[in-house]
C-alpha cells in the first residue's frame, strides 16, 4: 500500500482528507477516535513532513466555460530536455508537467479557454521549442476516472 511509511491513525486521516479536505480536525476526529488536538497535531506534522503538500478546489474548466483539455507528448534532444520543461512552466495554460520514461519524453497537460488560445499556444511556445524531435497533441473529449492525489 501507498502509505505504509504511516502509522494506522495518520493512514485514516489521510484517506478522510483525500475524500474531503474540508473536513474539520472534529469530524476527523470523531469517525477515527482520537480528539481533535491530536488530529491537529498530526495533520501539522503530516504538513511538515511533506505528505501532505496542499489543500486545493479542482474546478472542471469545461463545465463552466467550455475550455479545451489536452496533453502533448513531446520527444526532445536529451540535452534539450530540461530547458524545455523550463519553458513550458512559464505558459499559464500549462498546467502540469511530467518527465516519463522513455526517449527524452514530457508529458505536458494544458488547458486552454478556447481553440485559438489552444492555437495560440501551439504557434508561439509549442513549435518554437528547442531541440524537439516529436510532439503529438490529444484534446480531452471527457473524463472517464479522474483520481486525484494518491490512490488508495
């Protein structure tokens, strides 16, 4: 299991927060029988350890404006790999990087409010990088399993 570097009380705070980060140190508390000073101070702790990073609201772009998902795959020259991930981060409609195993291989997601932002972003950053050798775009058409965080 993903969490077996934690202790049985601090797995089931965990699993309660990834259901519903609102939870309050009471709620926790109460389903997992512990007080809520002490679920404080392990969430505090959590958080200082690094597990747990943030607390965040995902918002569905495409539920309120229509915007368009997508994801490249990108092959760059090995020693091209880096600076081009560094230029990517620099683009608001990226919004999440990952190096994946392969040939010099980023998988990039973007969300763009509209096809010419989309084109937009494929013109002036997309196919002005350096040392790119291959890159595919593949637009979202709709979320079939979506987990978000660590799956448990």
């Amino acid at each position: 299991m993903f969490l077996d570097g934690l202790d049985e009380l601090d797995q089931k705070i965990v699993q309660l927060l990834i259901q519903n980060a609102r939870m309050t140190y009471s709620q926790i508390g109460e389903q997992i029988g512990i007080s809520r000073v002490a679920v404080k101070m392990r969430v505090q702790a959590l958080e200082k350890r690094g597990v747990i990073e943030e607390y965040t609201t995902i918002i569905n772009p495409q539920k309120i404006s229509g915007a368009i998902s997508c994801y490249f795959e990108i092959i760059t020259e090995p020693d091209q790999l880096m600076h081009v991930a560094e230029l990517l981060n620099a683009q608001e409609t990226i919004t999440q990087i990952y190096r994946v195993s392969g040939k010099s291989r980023l998988h990039v997601h973007a969300v763009a409010s509209s096809n010419e932002e989309l084109e937009r972003l494929m013109k002036e950053t997309i196919d002005r990088l350096p040392g790119v050798l291959e890159c595919s775009c593949h637009i979202i058409l709709s979320r079939i399993k979506d987990i978000k965080g660590l799956r448990l």
